[in-house]
C-alpha cells in the first residue's frame, strides 16, 4: 500500500499549539509523502503567520524531511496532470499541485482539511479531513 498523503495545512498545524496538532503530529509518524509544493507552502505560512526565523523554518522542514522521506518533486509531468485536475475538478492550480503529486505517488489517501473532505480523485484517491470527526 502506497503511503498517505499530506496537505501543507496539516503539516503547518503539527507546528502549532492548535487543538488540532496532536492529529497533525500523529499522521506525520505514520510517514506520509508530501511534495516540493508541500514545503514551499508549509514555509510560507511558517515565515508568514507562524513567525518562525529562517533557522527555525529550515530546522523544522529537517524533521519533517526525517518524518516524510518521500517528497515529490514539482516537475513538468506534474504541472501536466494538476492542470488536468483543476479544470476536472475546480482546484485551484495549486492544490491541483498537490492532488497531483499525491497520485503520482500512489497514495489512496491524501489529508487535507481545506479540500473536499471524501471526494475520490479519479477512483483512487480520498480526499480526507483529518480533524473531521470519523475521519
């Protein structure tokens, strides 16, 4: 089974003193795969709304790089299939990034708390919201 998949929004709550980091941090010990767009995201909102230093970002995206050795890369056959994605289904380019990367990586399910909770990316991927109770 091909490991699950995590959105940047779920990663950005494992660093977090929200009610919703211990979900974060136990998704991450099961060693999910993540994507370039998944850091890049992470690091902004990281810099941005989390007022991490650069040290503290670049120590953060190490342990998670430990935590999620899978990380896909952003490469044109990606951009190809995430253009597919948002115009099949409504995805903004950059989630239509990730729902991508998700599906060239295999995974049966990516957690994301701000995309359609339980919709099936053609037939195979679930889209799931971790902190949705029943998730």
């Amino acid at each position: 089974m091909a490991a699950d998949f995590l959105d940047s929004n779920v990663l950005v709550y494992a660093f977090t003193m929200d009610g919703r980091a211990a979900v974060a941090q136990a998704l991450l010990q099961t060693r999910p795969a993540i994507s370039v767009q998944v850091l890049n995201e992470f690091t902004n909102v990281a810099r941005r709304k989390l007022g991490m230093e650069w040290q503290e970002v670049r120590d953060a995206i190490s342990a998670v790089r430990v935590l999620c050795p899978t990380v896909l890369a952003l490469d044109l056959a990606t951009h190809d299939e995430a253009l597919r994605v948002a115009e099949r289904y409504g995805y903004s380019i950059f989630d239509a990034q990730i729902v991508a990367s998700a599906l060239r990586a295999g995974s049966d399910t990516l957690w994301s708390e701000d995309m359609h909770d339980g919709i099936v990316i053609d037939g195979r991927l679930r889209i799931a919201n971790p902190f949705r109770t029943g998730s």
